[in-house]
C-alpha cells in the first residue's frame, strides 16, 4: 500500500496536550462509576473545583452525578483533560508539519508510536553497561503513552470506543514527559537493522523528541489520542 493510499485509510494520531495528573485519578474514578460506585467520582469533582468548571461550562448541570454525564468514557476523559488556552481552545503542541508527519506514519496502522516500539533496540555498548535501566525506562513509557488506556493495561476497552472513533490510547504526566525526553536524547537505544523503513526510527524520534519539547515548554503532560 503506498503512502496516499494508506493516508486515506488510517486514522489520524495526535499527541494532545494533557493534564497527566488530573487525568490519573479522572479515569479510575470513571472506571468505578462504570462499575456502579459513582462515590469516587462525586469526591473528585467535589475537590476539584477547576473540573467542576469545565464540566458545568460544557452543559453538565449536575457533574458530581455520574450518571447525569452521557459522555461514553473516551470523550469524558478527554474533554476534563485536554490542556486549553485562554480562549478554551484546545492547546496547540509543535508545528503543524510536526504533527502531519507524527499523526499518519507510512507502515502499519500509521502510528509512529508503534512503529518505534516495534523497532528500538537497546545499545549493547550502554545497557551491557549499566544502562539498562535507563533504556527500560524508556520503553515503559513509551507503552504507557501508547497503550496506558488500552485494554491490555486497564483490562477493557472503554477508552477506546470513543464518539467519532475517537481513541485515548494512553497519557503521561508533565514530569513524566520530561524524563523520557531526556531518555529519548540519551544514547541507550538504537534502530534494529530489520526495520522496513531506511530512517524510518530516527524519523520518529525526530518528530517526537520536537513534540515532547513542545509538552515541556509549556509545563504540560500528553495524551496519545487516534481520530477518523
């Protein structure tokens, strides 16, 4: 399949600025409320006036209710999660062919996430070393931005199931994207020479690392979020 073909038939990856934090403790409490104990959700909105906010502001009149709230749980998470300028107006991370060349990749399903993981290596001459922890470190947070809501973490598929095929595959806090910046920059991994696209890992982490730096700057956590 070529890349025009591919491009019309994948869906599009964004990496979404995120409250990490907040996000955390928003999706177990979401998790419990679906399992019929809304008490855990009711505590959070109620000491979290800011999430109060912006769920009142988004028309729920009663948002210490869960089951007032007819969001399926992908665009709940979203939606109390997503960093927002001051204009409420999602906020912008990189530029904008940053994002096209991170958001479609030409292999696979067009995540570059996953291509990445399928094919970074650890280098021998630093883990042999006393570096594997630190290529560990990396690969853990690499899954948990790729997969952290997936049902192979959470143990079904509710995040994954959003309106409009929305996806949230995973998020990382602010400090969290910070490390694996620094985790990426380091010299603990390196490509497999079985990679089917010449570059193909260097490309990623390229765009990536640009990415990460745009979360860092401005103090926020990511999600890793897929649309059609």
């Amino acid at each position: 399949m070529d890349e025009e073909t591919q491009a019309s038939t994948t869906a599009f990856h964004t990496l979404d600025a995120f409250n990490g934090d907040l996000a955390a403790e928003v999706m177990v409490s979401v998790e419990q409320a679906m399992e019929g104990d809304g008490g855990p959700w009711s505590n959070l909105v109620s000491n979290r006036p800011e999430l109060r906010e912006r769920l009142v502001q988004q028309g729920i009149n009663e948002p210490t209710t869960f089951t007032s709230i007819r969001w399926d749980p992908a665009m709940l998470l979203f939606t109390t999660c997503a960093e927002l300028t001051s204009d409420g107006r999602p906020l912008p991370l990189g530029e904008t062919m940053t994002r096209e060349r991170f958001g479609r990749f030409p292999y696979g399903d067009g995540s570059a996430l996953a291509y990445l993981l399928e094919f970074i290596r650890p280098n021998r001459s630093i883990t042999d070393h006393d570096g594997q922890s630190l290529y560990d470190e990396l690969i853990n947070a690499l899954e948990q931005l790729a997969h952290g809501c997936e049902e192979v973490q959470r143990g079904h598929d509710r995040f994954e199931n959003g309106f409009g095929g929305m996806q949230i595959h995973g998020f990382l806090r602010a400090e969290e994207v910070r490390q694996l910046r620094k985790n990426l920059a380091g010299r603990a991994w390196t490509a497999s020479y079985e990679e089917p696209l010449d570059g193909g890992v260097a490309d990623v982490a390229k765009h990536f690392t640009t990415l990460l730096k745009a979360a860092e700057r401005r103090g926020v956590g990511l999600a890793l979020r897929t649309h059609r």
